[in-house]
C-alpha cells in the first residue's frame, strides 16, 4: 500500500492503517528504537506507542513523508524511555556511544542561554551536514541519528569499518571546526 493510502486511512479513522503501517514499516521503527534502547520489550512499546501517536496526530497533521515521520516520533519516544530510564546511570547502548563519540563536537554543560541557541545550532548543523559529501552525510546521520552500530553503518555505505570510524572522527573535527567558525563556543 502506498503512504498517501495509508495517511488517508488515518484520516478516514480506519483501523487498518495501523495494520499497514506496521507490515510496512514495523521492522525500520523497531530498528530506530532498538538501536537507542537495546531492549526488545521497550523498542516494542515505542513502536506500539509510535502507532497511537501517529493515530492522534493524523487528523490534523498530513505527513508528505510518511517514513520519515514515524521514525521521528519512534525517535523521539525511545530517546525519552532511554533518558527516563537512565537518568541516574550511563547505560552502553548504542545510542549512548554515539553521543559520547559527539560530546566533544556539541555544547558540554547546558545553560538557559545555550537552550535559547538550540534552534539557531539545529539551523547550523543542518547547512554543514548539506554541505558534506553523500557518503560523508550518510555515514554521520547513520551514527548519530539513527544510532545504527559502526558495523552496521559501515555495511551499508559500502566500506570499512575502518574507512568509516576513520570518515567519523573527520566528519566530528569538521564539525567541531564549522561550529566555532559560526561563533559557537564548545
């Protein structure tokens, strides 16, 4: 079934468009989910969670990409599971390596002037990151926004795991660099 069906199914109220969203995209939202979490029972309910989300928001809201909408929402529900979780101990799951890999390239300590530059950093980044080459711009949102393994993101941008872990560490510096020339202080 096409996304335009399925979304028109949301908006009709019909049952089946949670049936078809998760034959269509269940394995891609569990993935997202379970590469932040590293828990099948929890990956499950942001799934679950993700499908009564999109059930809610549907009827207002019209998606032009269906996949990258859900991923969002499955995305964000699971950094928010992890953080409730985790809050008092650091946990070795994927999502946690890569934004340790990160922390030097982003802000250390937050401070309400630094929240009030979030939208501003978002603005930033997004114009490095469209700078990059392809392979450079898919192996760091491989990493560090879906939180695929470096094996995993190495695979499927067709090198090493070597050339990749490699590729990241330049890409962080570059960024590292771009941000203090745009004026942030790291």
């Amino acid at each position: 079934m096409q996304d335009e069906q399925i979304v028109d199914l949301y908006w009709k109220r019909d049952e089946d468009a949670i049936c078809e969203t998760s034959r269509k995209y269940g394995a891609y939202l569990s993935k997202i989910a379970y590469n932040i979490l590293a828990d099948s029972e929890d990956s499950e309910e942001c799934v679950n969670d993700t499908y009564l989300a999109a059930w809610n928001s549907m009827p207002t809201h019209r998606p032009s990409i269906l996949s990258t909408y859900l991923g969002k929402i499955t995305r964000q529900l699971s950094i928010d599971v992890f953080r409730k979780k985790n809050s008092v101990k650091r946990y070795a799951s994927t999502y946690a390596i890569s934004l340790s890999e990160l922390e030097g390239s982003l802000f250390g300590n937050s401070t309400p002037e630094r929240e009030l530059d979030a939208k501003l950093l978002n603005e930033t980044i997004n114009r490095f990151l469209r700078a990059l080459p392809d392979d450079e711009r898919h192996t760091f949102l491989g990493r560090y926004y879906f939180f695929d393994s470096l094996k995993d993101v190495a695979a499927y941008c067709g090198m090493s795991e070597a050339k990749a872990k490699s590729m990241l560490y330049r890409t962080r510096q570059k960024l590292k660099a771009y941000l203090v020339k745009e004026g942030f202080e790291l």
